[in-house]
C-alpha cells in the first residue's frame, strides 16, 4: 500500500530547532507570533515537498502555502488554479466566491457516446418517469439517509443526518464537488437523499401497483430487484484511508503494472480471494480453503494486524498473480469487485444479488465465470479445471474483465455519470430546490484545508481545479423492454448452461 512521504533527517532535525524556537513566541507580540506559526507550517510543507498553491488568511493577512500534490502520477482532471481561502486561527472556513465560471462549448470537439452501461440511468428513475418526485417525496427519507445533498445555482448545500461508517460520506460529497468544478453551471438546481450503508433499502413490496410511484428516490451505492434505490457510484474512486486504499486513478496504474509481474502461464493456478469470511453469505466460503480439494487458498483478513501496520500485507496490486480470483458480496455488494476484476485473472462471480453503478452491463463467460453459492465449493473447483484444461479461453475472460474495468471505468467515465444521473433526476422534480433552513454551504476548501492526513492526501490528489476541456459523453438511449428482456434472458441461459456443465461433470 502507499506510504507517507517521510521528511528526511537533517530536515527534521531542522523543523526541531523551528519547533524549539516557536515555544517562545509567547513573549512576542500576537501577530509576530501568528507569522512565525504560518512560516513554520510553510517551511514543514516544502521540506516534505508538497506542491499546488494554496492561500492562508491569519489576522487579516494573505499567506500561500502548499497543499499536497504526489508528483510523476497520473493525475484527476486539473485545468485552471483556483485558490483555497482556509483561516489559520479559525476552524471555521467561509466558502470562496470565486468559483470557475462556466465554460462556453466554443471549440469543443464532438464528445463520445457514454459507454451501454449508463443506459441503466434511465431504468433507475423509470419509477418517477409519468409522474416526477415531490418535495414531500424526499422529505419521506429524511430518517433513513445520511445526509440531504442541495444544489441551488451552482452552489452546493449538505444537511446531514447521522454519520455514515468511516468516510464514505465524506469522499461522496467529495466527489459530488469535483464534479461541480469539472462542469461548473451545468449541474441544476437538486435536491436529493444519500444513504450511505451497505444494504439498499427502499423495497418495492412497499409501493406495489399505482404506489409505485410515490415511493422515495433514495440514492445509494447499490441495489437489487427488489429495492429501487437509485445507484451511485461509491466513495472510494476518491480514495478509501482507513484502509489505505488509493484513489482510482493511482490505483489503476498500479493494478496495471502489477498485472505484469506474472504472465498468465507463470501465475498460481487455483482461486485466490482474501477477506472477511464473517460476514452474509460469505461463511461458507472458509469451507472452500483448500487447493489440493478445491481449487482455492481462500485467506482471513487480520484487520488488528493490517491496521497496526498500515495494510502494507494488503497492497491490492500485488494480489495479482493468480489465474482466478473470487468476488463474493458480504452484508450487500463490495467496492472490492471492481479491484478483483481488473487483475485480468478469470474472476469468479458468487451469483451476486446487488449491482452497482457499472455491473449490469457484465456478461456471464465474457467477462467473468458465474458460480452457483448452493454447490459453493464443487463449483469453485469446477471453474479452476476448466479454465487450467482451456487456458486460452480462461485467460481470454480475465483480460475481457480487466479491459471492461480499465476501457470502460475511467475516471471520466465515474464523473459522466454522475452528471447525467444528476441531470436526469432533475428533470423529474416537480418543484424548484431551494436551500433547507440550517444546511451547510459545501465547497472543496472546507475539506481540503484539513489536518494533514492520508484523508487529505487524497483528497488534494484528486482535486479538480478547473473547468474540463470537454463536453461529458453522450447519453445513450434507453433500453427498450424486448432488448432488456432479450438481454436479462441471455445471461440467465448462459447460467444454466455453465449449471449444467458442472451436473455432467460430477
């Protein structure tokens, strides 16, 4: 996993003699002292070499400092500077004015249709096509969501309910304002709920025949066939820090370069998956852990130890090297999917329940091997076998898997969607968003003017500065119902075929 930048001796031996010298400001005059902290906090950010311009304000007076930026990697979509106005001597942060203005289409060139996938966009607010969401409809979710995202002229606005495990709030609302940045005045006026748990949760047992309509639109990270949450995609493209996971676009490049290490004729031949096993359906699973009988090394996660030593046993681009990895769901769908699809090893899908935002548009044995969770283990090692008895066709899986991930999940691909999910939701509220009494204005600096932290890191690594130099990608149409029927019929036949391979093998 990605370490911290460590300042190197003689420097810290440097800031020490700083740090001494700064227990004696308490002689000096307020505002001599209020110098000397921010040309300490200066000093400690370019011996640690952190780059991209930031202002600081202390008792009136402008000072630039620095916020982190890793160098020599790819990079968020980063145009013009905007400034950061964070308060040395106040925690309280004011939003800035001068935010990017829109960018005029002038000299654009013609953009991309969005990859098949964003055509489930349209599925995911069918609900509310004939009759639009009211006011009273998203105030109904007010108790189970986490936090009330307002947009109004631009300008974004969070009320917040409970807090959401970990960051996963935070990177979210993160990622909502790198978008307004990317596409500045082209986001409308919204009004949405996000609920931030593992599980879906809005049932379409509660709202049959002409109720349906008046359920709740709820976004979330996931859903299923009985629930009509609206999908999103989740907070870690951001980064995930408590367990040290990278934004997405360093951790493509290194999933990418670890892809490398081993060719697929040099990998280990058997199943590799690497978690917790304590959690829904995964129990069984522990049952599957052996490679002479099953074809599978399946590995308990030591969350004490990884925590204790940074997850450094947990770097997810050195797991690479094994022909076939597993993706089971826990409590609800995992954001480890798209990781274990993208090792260009024959993953194998324990029949997933949930989806997200990218998976529908997957297809059984192009790319990744549906496993039956009733015959768990039997039909792990069948998979194994046969891909070692056809190699070229198992290995041809895993590389369509990847491409799928690397071709298809870019990070502009993450932020068009979120556009035109945004954009779509908009067009069916029937009522103009104004901002809730007591929410909170939100805008980059609030978050990036942080203590120092890995959080911060990642969120200064993935900061978007300026307007982008293109237009999002072209909305496809909607599925019409034969296509989609066509399509659901599809992959379920190839199921029962791949079902029925296994029967003739016992």
């Amino acid at each position: 996993m990605e370490k911290s930048n460590s300042t190197p001796s003689n420097d810290k031996n440097k800031f020490i003699n700083f740090f001494k010298f700064s227990s004696s400001i308490s002689k000096i005059s307020a505002m001599r002292a209020s110098y000397i902290l921010v040309f300490l906090f200066i000093y400690t950010l370019v011996v640690t070499h952190w780059s991209d311009f930031c202002t600081i304000t202390s008792n009136n007076t402008a000072f630039t400092f620095t916020t982190y930026t890793k160098t020599n990697h790819p990079t968020y979509p980063k145009k013009n500077s905007h400034f950061f106005q964070c308060k040395s001597t106040n925690i309280t942060i004011t939003c800035p004015s001068n935010y990017p203005t829109p960018r005029t289409q002038t000299g654009f060139t013609k953009p991309e249709t969005c990859p098949d996938y964003f055509r489930w966009i349209h599925e995911d607010l069918n609900t509310w096509k004939q009759n639009g969401i009211t006011k009273q409809m998203v105030d109904s979710l007010t108790d189970a969501a986490h936090f009330r995202l307002t947009v109004v002229n631009g300008t974004a606005f969070v009320t917040r309910y409970r807090k959401a495990f970990q960051t996963r709030d935070t990177l979210t609302l993160w990622g909502i304002l790198q978008l307004l940045n990317l596409y500045p005045g082209r986001i409308p006026d919204i009004d949405l709920v996000f609920q931030c748990a593992d599980k879906s949760s809005v049932k379409k047992a509660d709202y049959k025949g002409s109720n349906v309509s008046s359920a709740p639109p709820q976004f979330h990270y996931c859903a299923d066939e009985t629930t009509l949450d609206i999908v999103f995609p989740d907070w870690s493209f951001w980064g995930w820090p408590e367990i040290n996971i990278k934004p997405w676009v360093p951790l493509v490049k290194d999933l990418k370069e670890g892809n490398t290490l081993k060719n697929w004729s040099s990998r280990e031949p058997f199943a590799f998956w690497k978690g917790n096993t304590n959690t829904g359906s995964r129990k069984p699973l522990a049952q599957c852990n052996s490679i002479q009988e099953w074809g599978a090394q399946i590995v308990e996660q030591d969350w004490p130890k990884e925590v204790r030593e940074g997850f450094k046993n947990s770097d997810l681009s050195k797991q690479c090297i094994h022909r076939y990895k597993i993706y089971m769901e826990g409590y609800a769908w995992s954001v480890s999917e798209k990781y274990i699809l993208a090792c260009d090893a024959m993953t194998l899908f324990v029949n997933p329940v949930y989806y997200d935002f990218f998976t529908r548009s997957l297809i059984p044995m192009k790319h990744f091997w549906p496993v039956n969770p009733n015959n768990l283990c039997e039909s792990i090692k069948f998979a194994v076998d046969w891909g070692n008895k056809n190699p070229d066709k198992a290995q041809e899986i895993g590389r369509e898997g990847s491409e799928y991930i690397f071709n298809q999940l870019k990070i502009e691909h993450v932020y068009d969607y979120m556009f035109h999910v945004l954009n779509e939701y908009a067009k069916l509220l029937k009522y103009k968003p104004t901002v809730p009494e007591g929410a909170e204005e939100l805008c980059s600096d609030k978050f990036a003017c942080s203590p120092p932290g890995l959080a911060t890191k990642y969120r200064t690594d993935t900061m978007v500065t300026g307007p982008s130099d293109r237009d999002p990608c072209v909305l496809p149409e909607p599925f019409d119902r034969d296509t989609l029927r066509t399509l659901r019929e599809q992959n379920a036949k190839i199921k029962q075929v791949v079902g029925m391979w296994e029967k003739g093998s016992r």
